[in-house]
C-alpha cells in the first residue's frame, strides 16, 4: 500500500514538475524540439503537451506520438504520463491548474470518474465544436459521446477507450498450483463470484509464496459495475447526484465479496496504482487481477517484456461488465487550442485507437475502430496470443455507462481506502461496512 509520506512525496513531485512545465507551458513561446534556433524565416514547430495518468502503458499513445511527430513538422506531441494515480494525484492536481487557469496541458486525459466534475465546469474547456469536430458524434456509442458535452451543449471531450472486462492471470503460477492454464480451461472454473473464491483456495493450498489475487480493490470494482447494471447503471450515486451507497445493493454486494477474500487470505494485500502492486505484479506476487480491456497494457507494461507469454487473458465470473474509459479534452487556458484539438482529434481517431488496442490492449470507443478487422482480430502476444479482439470487441456495442456523479473521484477514494484498510488490517473487518458509509458520507460533502 502506498504510505502516507510517498503519496505525499508523488504529490510534491508532480506539484514541482508542473512548475518545471510551466516555463514550457501553453503560454509561453514555443522552440524547436532540438533545442536550437529556428532557421532563418521558418517558423518554430508548436508543441502541444498531452497530460495523462496511469501505470504501465496508460492510454497507449507511444507508438502514435511518434508516428504523428515523424510525420508533422509544425506540431510535434510532447507526452506527459504525470502519474499512475488519478483519484489521489493527477484529477486533484489537475482541477487546481484548471481553477487557476494555468498548469494543465494543451490536451488532458479525464477517467471517467473525473467526467461528472468536468462536465460542470463548461468554463474551463475549449469548446472543440468551434475547432469542426461535432461532426465526431457519429464515431462514438450515444453515451460516450454526451459524456463529452457539457449540460450547454458544448463539446468539450473526445472519447479514448471503453472498458470491457476479463481476468488477467499468471500461467506459471497457475501450472505451479496445479490448475489448467488454458484460457478456456480457465474460464470454465469460475462462471460465478463463488466458484472464483474456490479456485482461489485451490490455488492458495498449493502455493504459499504467492496470493491468488492482487488485492481488495481491483476485483471490489469490477464486481461493482456488474451489479450496478443490475441496479439502475448507479454505484455511489443516484442519477440527480444524490449519494445513495448505503442503499444501492451493488455497493454491498461488492463490499461482501471483497470482504470474502480477505478473510480467505487470497489477496496479496496491494492497492492498485501502486508502485508495490507494479512490483508485485513484475515479481509475481498474485495469479489474477480484473482486467478491463485498458488493464492489459498496465499488466504487461508493469510485468516487463520478460514477462512476455507468462500471463493469459480468461472470462470474467459473472459475465461482461464496464469499467472505466476515458476521454481527452483542451483546457480553455491552452495557447494553442486549434493544433490542440487537432491532436485530440488523431488521438481519439479509429486508426489511432484501432493500434493502441492491437499494441496494448485498451478496447476502442470509436465504434468505426471497433468493427476494424485489425481490432476484431486481434491478438496480444505479451499474453500468450490471446485472441483479445474476440474476448473484448463482441461486447463492447452492448456495454451501459454506469452513471458516475459529480463528486465520484472523491467518494471512490474514501471507499477504496477502507476496502483496502480492511485487507491490511488498519481497518476492522466488522467495523469496515460502517466506516465506508461514513467515509463516503465526509467525502461527497
């Protein structure tokens, strides 16, 4: 678990190298990337900073950032992946730079949990209506792309990916305990939360130097957003912003069940985005994690190129589920909003998001992307070949948001802390359920 002191030294790592940008930044005169004069009478490229969060490979974008700056001389794509944390260091620091008008990149990456937020400051954002892009609307599902309109009507986000679900798990650590290590073979243990427990204390009776997953929290969220389809698409809010987790059975449902696994022993007691649960992810340390589609390039990315055919991709228990996503947006204090949106518009494009899905793994939102033969016949060499684009693209027309309100980054923060303090024992087990309440109570204000 990350410790109070390192989160507050990320925090200060970040504030000190947004000041380092700042000299940099949207406002300030751009140079060409050698660092040298422009020639006489050329102008000097613009730079247009790209903020995003995650672990591993994030948003995917390394192999289209240099792609785009190889082939544009008067826009080259500066990639900034600040942190791995969203809820405690990116979306905090970022409405600080935001609210300040000063800070934020040309285009910024927001989780879906940061989207309700946003969509209430309409003040903040460039409007990329008036940049042509409007006309975006017919590559994305209804609800991705209203997710990006602010309540006044402007397009303020580009939708990047979608987050259909699976199971990531360690062959050889799967061979070690004696379980099949074939993906189909696999799936079949588990068509419910239950048989997944069972296979885990399987698993846990064989192997003592590893846990079957990573920790509380990974797991906590995908069983959440499959019973908050069940209950109305809400998990910690109502759709009128109305804080409902002591009454929404789903929140229940998926505190129960982590609280299964800890009192079980399965979990490695890591919180995820992390730097121990990337280690322990590198060193394995756990045999399974919940994989939504956007999770394969955080595990290969964390596991390292040794790890390559070590991990396979299997069915998730319970049957599909939508976890995460995100979009990209332009800060109205951008200097640059044309070749901003310009950006955004190729990072969020079919093609761009057709690659990123072969390369890494994040299941594209861009519905033209989706019906891509590259996307639909996919396969992911880090695990074990695993025909991605048949486990993720079927399923991704019918995924359904699940409504995330105006204060869910915070509310998700407080929740997910007392999930994991109740794995590492800084929480009561029968003391968890109440202190989540009153967390989330404190929390949404």
């Amino acid at each position: 678990m990350m410790t109070i002191q390192r989160r507050a030294s990320l925090a200060a790592a970040l504030t000190a190298t947004a000041l380092a940008l700042a000299a940099c930044g949207s406002g300030a005169t751009d140079t060409p990337a050698s660092g040298a004069p422009a020639a006489s009478g050329a102008a000097a490229p613009v730079t247009v900073r790209v903020q995003v969060f995650g672990g591993g490979e994030n948003f995917g974008y390394k192999n289209a950032v240099a792609a785009w700056n190889a082939e544009h001389k008067d826009v080259q794509i500066k990639l900034e992946v600040l942190t791995d944390q969203f809820e405690q260091v990116y979306w905090p620091q970022m409405i600080q730079w935001l609210q300040a008008g000063k800070g934020a990149g040309d285009v910024v990456g927001i989780d879906e949990g940061g989207m309700g937020l946003a969509k209430a400051h309409p003040e903040w954002w460039a409007d990329l209506g008036e940049q042509g892009l409007s006309g975006r609307q017919a590559d994305y599902p209804a609800w991705k792309w209203q997710n990006g309109v602010t309540a006044d009507g402007k397009v303020f986000a580009l939708g990047t990916d979608i987050g259909g679900m699976s199971i990531c798990y360690n062959r050889t650590l799967f061979e070690k305990a004696g379980l099949p290590t074939e993906r189909d073979k696999v799936s079949a243990l588990w068509p419910t939360w239950d048989d997944f427990l069972k296979v885990g204390q399987r698993f846990q009776a064989k192997v003592k130097d590893a846990r079957f997953t990573d920790g509380t929290n990974t797991l906590y969220n995908v069983v959440l957003v499959q019973e908050a389809a069940k209950n109305g698409n809400v998990s910690y809010f109502d759709t009128s912003n109305a804080l409902v987790v002591d009454k929404n059975p789903a929140v229940k449902t998926a505190f129960e069940f982590a609280q299964k696994m800890t009192a079980l022993g399965l979990t490695a007691k890591l919180r995820n985005f992390t730097e121990e649960w990337a280690t322990g992810t590198k060193k394995n340390a756990f045999a399974t994690v919940g994989c939504p589609s956007w999770m394969l390039g955080v595990v290969s990315g964390n596991a390292g190129e040794q790890a390559k055919g070590q991990w396979d991709v299997a069915a998730v228990p319970g049957g599909g589920g939508n976890w995460g996503g995100s979009w990209l947006a332009v800060p109205k204090q951008s200097a640059h909003p044309k070749e901003a949106a310009r950006v955004a518009d190729y990072l969020t494009s079919a093609k761009v998001q057709a690659s990123v899905f072969a390369d890494f793994g994040n299941m594209p939102s861009n519905t033209k992307a989706q019906q891509d033969p590259a996307v639909t016949g996919a396969r992911n060499a880090f695990f074990s070949d695993a025909p991605i684009g048949d486990i993720f693209a079927k399923s991704a027309a019918s995924l359904q948001p699940v409504f995330l309100g105006v204060k869910h980054t915070q509310v998700k923060n407080a929740i997910e802390s007392v999930v994991q303090g109740m794995d590492d024992g800084s929480v009561a087990r029968d003391k968890a359920w109440q202190q989540l309440v009153d967390d989330a109570v404190k929390a949404a204000g």
